[in-house]
C-alpha cells in the first residue's frame, strides 16, 4: 500500500503595512485665499484615516508656494524620506497640496513606478501604481497648475487697470488707510497722516537729517500700524516716495507716472525739497572737503564746533545746484537738536553781526592796512579807484564785510578770528560771548 504524501500549501507572505504621512499645505499668496487653512485641511484627514482605518504615522505640514518644483523645505524632506523607505504613502487634503508644477508632479510618479510610494490619498481620490491613476493624478496637477497660471494673468490685468484707474495696488504707504468700500479705495490715517506732513517739512524746511528724523519719532513714540517703530530704511523709502503729493508708478520697474485718486498729504514743491535735501554730494577724500565758515562757530546749545555738508540737485537742464548746510557737529551730544541753516542765511546773519560790533572788536587794524593789494582790490569794487597816495582812511567795517562776502576761505575766516569773543549759532541765529580777559600777574 503505498503512502501519499500530502502537497504543501506555498506559505503566503503578508504584504507590508504602509507607513502614512500627512502632508498638509497653504500658501500665503492672494490666489489661495479659498484653500482650507492647515489646521483644517490636518482635522479632515485625521477624520478620513480613521474611516479608513489607517494609522497615521507623521503629521508634516508647511506655509510655502508650490509654483516652483523643489523650493518647499518639508516636501523636499518628504520625497527624501520616500526614497530611504521611511513612508509608502502620502495622505492630503487634495493633488495640488502635493503639486502644483510639473517638476515635483514628475517626483511623485517617479516614485511611484520605482514601487517607493506606494499610494497618495485625497478627500476624493486615490492614486496608486496603475497607468489609469497616475495618468489621472497628472491631470488633475496639470489642470491645477493651468488655473493657477491664469488666475495668476488674471490678477496682474487686474492690479494694472486698478494703477490705470488712479488707485494704487497693493497695502496703502504709511499715513494711508485702505478703505476697500466705494470709490475711495484709499483714506487718510488721521492719526499718523499730521505727523508724516511734519516728517516732511522738517526735512525741506528745517534740513532734518533721516537719522534726526529718526529721533524725533522716536522721541514722541511714533508708531506704524502694526505698533512698530519705523526704523531708518522706512523712513527713506517714505521721504522718496511721491504718493504722497498724488503721484505712484506700478510696478516700480515701469517708468510710467499715474495720477493717483487719493488725497495728497504734501505739495510737490515740498517733496521736491526734500529731495534736495536727500541728495548726498559726491563724496571728497577724507580732509580734502573744507568750507567757508567750520572751525569758528560754535553750537549755542551744546558749545560743540559747527559743521557743514553739501548737497547737490540735477536742474531739468542738466546743471548741478550747490547748497551748504551749518549745524552742530554732536561730538558731545548726539541729541543736540539745533536746525541747520543755509549758508546763505548765515552770511547774513555774520554780515549783520559786524555791523552791530563796535570798530574796536574787529582786530588787527595793523595787518589790514599792510594789505595794500587786497585794498586796492577793495576800492575797484566799492567805486573808489583811489590810488594807493590819495585813498582816504580805512572803513575796517565794510572792508571786513566785503571780504566776507567776496573773499577765500582763508581770508573769511581771517576776518572772523579777529572778532574778539567766540561766535556762537544758536535757533539760527549768530551771536558773540566775549572772553574773559586774563587777570595780569602781579
């Protein structure tokens, strides 16, 4: 009798379970406004995987725009994570969570045919390695790519007929409010718009400094809207800006001006000032700068030296226009707040106080009239044409005057050494302390 053997039922090996990820995605950009926020899109699919009896092993989730493939830090992390065998599949809200560009859609289905991710769920498809379903989930990135890209036309035609319509596109400058109700799509801020007009006319009026503007809003706790503190590169970018006399470009890289619907806060002459004051000279070597009057005034306030510092404007004509700027050189006092003047201004001021100084206080009479060819000089121009024999006595004070207006440097500041006393500037203004005089010696 012979015995059968009984045949061995092959063993069936069980199929690995699969390692879920949770990839939840929003971007901050305007054309995903509508798209469920992270939290939401994390709560609806914590929900499906528990219908769907599926353990989520990772929750990974980002803020970044997906337009370009390979820019999204936790997505790259992803797919790294795929090819080491950590995760087999992906969980997400919907296909262009994952893509919304042919580079990182290629990625995926890559993935797939390499047999790495095994499956990609969404609230209302599920993809895995079938032809029918990567090709469906190509086309559902391909079409969310597509209305992304003409959503993205869309606006851009959009924000330039707002621009063309006197309105400018975008977050209103500071001193503005946007409105978006009616017509008046941007408002004045009457709480911050007082202290922006008078940003501007200390600059144009008072030659502010951006670093004296600065401490001023510093010092009365002056605020942007989100309760900043506007640091010095704002509030260039503010003084520079021509919105606010009723004038934008848009986008900055298109040359052309509109004319904006908004109410202005400053006239253009007052912004064309500014500008002025703005302008940084071509910078000299170090030493090789000097003017008229630096080294023999001093601050009335903080007793510092006086400096100077020019500025230049282009003319619509192509010249250049000088001005020069005394004010307290702060070596002492950093909040000395003492305005500038013009240079004009202080040879008013300096001819104006040698008129009221007695002959006496003009010092070295001796060498004045030793300078025989600065004289003659001197009569060309009064209409004197006195000859060196019969010229009448000496007038030291409008001879001091006129050097002071017409004379060097060297020769300026000649004849405000021998002023006898300091000269003092102080809210614009010249005057002279008198020095003591030394006690002699018994």
């Amino acid at each position: 009798m012979e015995l059968t053997v009984p045949q061995q039922i092959p063993y069936a090996e069980k199929p690995v379970p699969i390692r879920w990820c949770l990839y939840a995605r929003k971007s901050s950009e305007q054309d995903e406004r509508q798209a469920l926020s992270i939290e939401q899109q994390i709560k609806e699919m914590q929900l499906l995987a528990d219908h769907w009896n599926i353990e989520i092993s990772e929750i990974r989730q980002e803020s970044h725009s997906s337009k370009v493939a390979g820019t999204r830090p936790i997505f790259n992390r992803l797919i790294k994570d795929i090819q080491l065998g950590y995760f087999g599949g992906i969980i997400s809200w919907a296909p262009d969570r994952l893509s919304r560009s042919a580079g990182d859609l290629g990625v995926l289905v890559d993935l797939m045919d390499e047999g790495k991710l095994v499956e990609i769920r969404t609230h209302s498809q599920t993809f895995t390695n079938n032809p029918n379903e990567k090709f469906l989930l190509m086309i559902l990135g391909s079409q969310a790519k597509l209305e992304n890209d003409n959503r993205g036309l869309n606006v851009i035609r959009g924000l330039h007929n707002k621009a063309a319509n006197g309105w400018r596109p975008g977050q209103a400058p500071i001193g503005y409010l946007n409105n978006g109700l009616g017509e008046a799509k941007i408002i004045i801020d009457k709480e911050r718009s007082p202290i922006i007009v008078e940003m501007f006319d200390r600059v144009a009026n008072q030659a502010y400094t951006g670093r004296e503007v600065k401490r001023w809003l510093d010092d009365i706790d002056f605020r942007s809207r989100t309760g900043k503190r506007l640091v010095l590169s704002h509030i260039f970018r503010t003084l520079r800006n021509p919105f606010y006399y009723g004038e934008f470009q848009y986008p900055k890289s298109d040359p052309k001006v509109h004319k904006g619907k908004h109410k202005p806060l400053i006239t253009k002459d007052i912004f064309e000032e500014v500008q002025i004051q703005l302008t940084v000279a071509p910078k000299a070597p170090a030493g090789s700068k000097e003017f008229s009057f630096t080294r023999l005034l001093k601050c009335g306030v903080c007793e510092t030296g006086v400096t100077a510092e020019e500025k230049l404007k282009r003319l619509k004509s192509g010249e250049l226009r000088r001005y020069v700027y005394y004010h307290c050189g702060r070596p002492n006092d950093l909040d000395c707040i003492q305005p500038y003047i013009r240079e004009a201004d202080l040879m008013r001021e300096l001819l104006n106080l040698l008129d009221n100084l007695a002959i006496d206080e003009i010092g070295a009479q001796k060498q004045f009239k030793d300078e025989l060819e600065r004289y003659d000089r001197f009569n060309v121009v009064i209409g004197n044409g006195a000859s060196a024999k019969t010229k009448p006595a000496i007038d030291l004070k409008m001879y001091a005057k006129y050097v002071l207006e017409h004379g060097s440097k060297e020769e300026k500041r000649e004849i405000l050494q021998y002023v006898t006393g300091d000269i003092f500037l102080k809210d614009q203004q010249v005057y002279v302390a008198r020095k003591p005089r030394r006690k002699k010696l018994a």
